[in-house]
C-alpha cells in the first residue's frame, strides 16, 4: 500500500509550496512526497493532535520550555495531558498558592483506547497480536475523554505556559 502524496492535490501544492518558499527557486525538484510513518500506521487517515493542558510545578517551566516533555525526569513512565484547564490545575502546583503555571501542547493523541494504572505502554490494537501496532493513546473515557495518556515524549510539544492566579481559597 503506497502513501505518496498525489501530485494533483490540494495537499501536494500546499507542501511543495512551504518546500519551496525555503531554498532558492530553481536549485531543487521534489521527486515525491510521502506521508510519515506515523500516519502509514494510521492506516492512511488523518493523525489526531490536540491542544491539551498540562499542569506543572514552576521549578520545571524553564527546562520544560527548553527540551520539551522528558519522561526519564519524571516519577511516571508515561505523561498525562488534560483536556480542559480546570483538570490541569491540580497539576499546576507553586511555591504561592495563588499562583499557577500550566502549558497548552500541543498532543498527537492519534487512535486512542481505554487506559487502567500500570500500563507502560498503550495496548496493542488487536488483542490477538500483543507485537502488533498499538494504540497512540490512552483515555480515561473512552466516550468523552477528559484525560490523555501518551507513553512517548514525541508526542507532546509546549507550545505555550499560561501563567495564572486561583481565585479559590
């Protein structure tokens, strides 16, 4: 099954567009364009990213801002992103209470599934082939996802910090 991006389409001009606008016209020509691996594994369909909220304690702001998400710094193999600001709050830890720090990331969540403590890596899609593709993400409800579980620090990207005070008492 090929993933090269037909010549004839919308998606073609777009990206020889943006090739092109960065080396001096004339000096190159696109042999193809063909679709990343991670969208080869999605079976050829759009890969889903979200702008999620992830709560952080202002010690780690600079050096996430810096080097992106780095799991082997955190307790947990695995990153939880959440879907709505008031989750990630309880995340936003700080030295004042009042003040709080949280990032929108931008998340590749891709196909996702149910998720259970404990997982180090998403669950295979097909539960007959444990080596098989596996999903890109877990959720804790599959219907109305509130919480995202990735498990590969590629998946993420702060795209923003979002510094804030808490009203509440």
């Amino acid at each position: 099954m090929a993933f090269e991006v037909v010549p004839d389409t919308e998606e073609y001009r777009a990206l020889a567009c943006q090739f092109y606008e960065t080396c001096p016209f004339g000096d190159y020509d696109i042999a193809r364009i063909i679709r990343s691996e991670m969208i080869q594994e999605n079976d050829g369909m759009d890969v889903v990213v979200k702008q999620l909220y992830h709560g952080t304690h202002h010690s780690t702001l600079e050096a996430i801002a810096r080097k992106g998400f780095d799991w082997r710094l955190t307790a947990a193999p695995q990153r939880r992103e959440k879907g709505t600001a008031n989750l990630a709050t309880a995340f936003a830890r700080s030295p004042n209470s009042n003040t709080h720090f949280m990032f929108m990331a931008k998340v590749l969540v891709g196909r996702h599934t149910g998720g259970k403590s404990g997982l180090k890596r998403p669950p295979p899609l097909d539960e007959s082939n444990p080596y098989g593709k596996c999903y890109d993400s877990c959720v804790d409800n599959i219907f109305s996802p509130q919480v995202y579980v990735i498990f590969d620090s590629n998946q993420a990207y702060p795209e923003y910090i979002i510094e804030y005070n808490s009203h509440k008492s």
